[in-house]
C-alpha cells in the first residue's frame, strides 16, 4: 500500500512540471514590439523613378529616421573605389532623442556612370542590416534642337524649337534623353542682347520669350519683330536652352540667331513649307573660375564651329563638346 501510494505521488508531481512546458499563447500586446523595424533613409537629390532611386553625385546629405529612440546607429555606403566596391562608413550626428541621424558622403562615378549600390543601416553587430539600393546620376541630360521660322500674319516672325533625330545623331528616337535618370524638363529663354554679359551663372537679363515642357522639345514662340518694326535687334537674338534631369543635373546650351532683316523675313515668306531653316551660332558654356569671380560662370564664348549650318544645335548624348574651363571672362 505504501508503495502505492508512493508511486502516486510521483506521477502527481511530474504532472505539475510537465505543466509549465505546454506554450502559453501570449495576451494582447505582449511579445509585440521585439521585431525591428527598418528606419526611413532620405538623401538630398534623391528621385524616384519607377522602381528605382537616383542620387546626384557629389557631396550628399544622408538623413536616417527611427519611429523609436534608436542608439547605437552604423551607417555604410557601397562606394566604387578603385573599380572595387567597398562599404564605406559614414559619421551620423543623432538629434537630441536619437530619433533622427544625419551625416554627409560623395557620391562618385561608378562603371557605366550609372553605377548601382546599397546604403546599409545596422542597430547592433548581430543584426541583419537593413538595405536601402540606389543608383548615382553623374551624367548631364542632352538633347539636339532644330530651329525654323515662319512669317506670322501681320508682322514678325515665329521661331520654332524641336528635337530632332536628324543624321547628326547616332540614333533613330528623338535626340532628348538622359542617359540615367532621365530628362526631367527642359526651357528655352530668348534674350536681346547676352544676358552673361556682366553677370555670372543667373541671367541679369529679362527674356523677351519663354517656353518650357517635358521631352520632347516643342516651343513656337510669339511674333518677334522685324526690321523696320519696333522692337527689332539688329544684332541677333541670344537663346539660353537648359535641360535638367531627374536628379538636378544640367546642360546648358547656348546660340545666337542671325538677325531677321528684310532680306531674311523675304526668304522665310518663299519657303513654301513653312519651316525655313535659321541661320545659328552655337557658343561653348565657360566654366572657368577667374580672378575677382567667385564660383563656376557662363557666357557665350567661344564659338563652337561643326564646319556646317544644319539650323540645329546641342548634342546627341552627353557631352563636354560646349564646356570650356580656360577661357577668362571678356572685357
């Protein structure tokens, strides 16, 4: 009997462990909150274009937000050194509540100037990183523009800009692209006289016409004057085109229009289709930085000579062809 009784005993007692290894289903709310949760990563130029992120090259703010207090906070960004990718740390700066870092990284070129990388986040050594892909723009949007004229009805004549894919481009599309995040818009400004003339990079002049739009170029003017009509520039007209990509990259191309005296107007009433060709000057964008000037500056200096007057300007892809670095500002 006792030994009965003992043996009771004992399943009784292995009864009561064996309960406390059965899985307890948590209430509501408990065990919430332990899966981390990937902060917000912000660069300054970043875009988005369908599914991926442009950055503009060169120095760039980085900012990193946590919904939480977050310490510590490692930050890398892939970086082509060398043509070998390597993770490069950057310096984060928490705010007070260690919410929000911020920190600054050049960005540079990578193989094919539209290089792809990760920017990295981790919150402690045995934790998954998190990864954030982007894609650095370092290329300048292009575009090749055809200018003609037509007489308007009363007086003056009407220029029309529009991108081409005439023989002078390599390809069959229309010549208006970028070759990494895209062409984001173009301007065309039309100005009497060199609207650089004593001023640096921003014209000190007011246009006379605008327009501006997406790809492709497509910009009719208003009637500009003749000679012998109120208004007339016996010197030629001067036309700033800008083109900015997705990222804020920029182009910048720069011509002088012939001036439209009588015999021009009389050539452009004999064109039976309408669209006269524009005799044009295409000048080089000066970038030197010269004494008393602070900063990168642009005139229409010097003239860029094809050897041929095909009424169009600008490039078929990305090029230095119109940036001069050692040409001093005139006097």
């Amino acid at each position: 009997m006792k030994k009965l009784l003992l043996v009771l005993l004992v399943i009784a007692m292995a009864s009561f462990l064996l309960v406390g290894c059965i899985p307890v289903t948590p209430g509501e709310g408990e065990g919430e909150g332990e899966e981390e949760i990937c902060p917000t990563v912000h660069i300054t130029s970043q875009a988005a274009v369908g599914t991926k992120t442009y950055i503009k090259g060169g120095k760039q703010t980085i900012t990193v937000t946590f919904a939480v207090p977050t310490a510590p906070v490692s930050v890398y960004v892939g970086a082509d050194l060398r043509n070998e990718l390597h993770d490069v740390e950057v310096v984060m700066y928490p705010n007070a509540d260690k919410t929000i870092y911020t920190g600054t990284f050049e960005f540079g070129e990578y193989s094919g100037d539209c290089g792809e990388a990760y920017i990295y986040v981790e919150t402690c050594e045995t934790c998954a990183p998190c990864k954030y892909p982007y894609t650095v723009d370092t290329v300048h949007p292009y575009a090749l523009i055809a200018v003609t004229a037509d007489d308007c009805t009363c007086e003056g004549v009407a220029l029309t800009f529009a991108s081409t894919s005439s023989t002078l481009c390599d390809v069959t599309d229309v010549c208006c692209d970028d070759e990494c995040s895209g062409l984001a818009s173009w301007a065309i400004d039309i100005y009497t006289k060199d609207p650089f003339d004593v001023c640096c990079d921003t014209p000190c002049a007011s246009p006379v016409a605008s327009c501006s739009g997406v790809c492709p170029v497509a910009c009719t003017t208003i009637c500009l004057p003749t000679e012998g009509y109120t208004g007339y520039v016996p010197d030629g007209y001067y036309v700033l085109t800008t083109l900015l990509d997705e990222v804020g990259n920029k182009a910048r191309y720069y011509v002088k229009l012939e001036p439209f005296t009588n015999a021009f107007l009389a050539l452009v009433k004999a064109d039976t289709g309408n669209d006269y060709v524009v005799s044009l000057t295409e000048y080089a964008q000066n970038k030197a930085e010269t004494v008393g000037v602070t900063g990168v500056c642009s005139w229409f200096r010097p003239e860029v000579d094809y050897g041929n007057d095909t009424g169009e300007y600008g490039f078929c892809s990305d090029s230095p062809d119109n940036v001069v670095t050692s040409i001093a500002k005139p006097s």
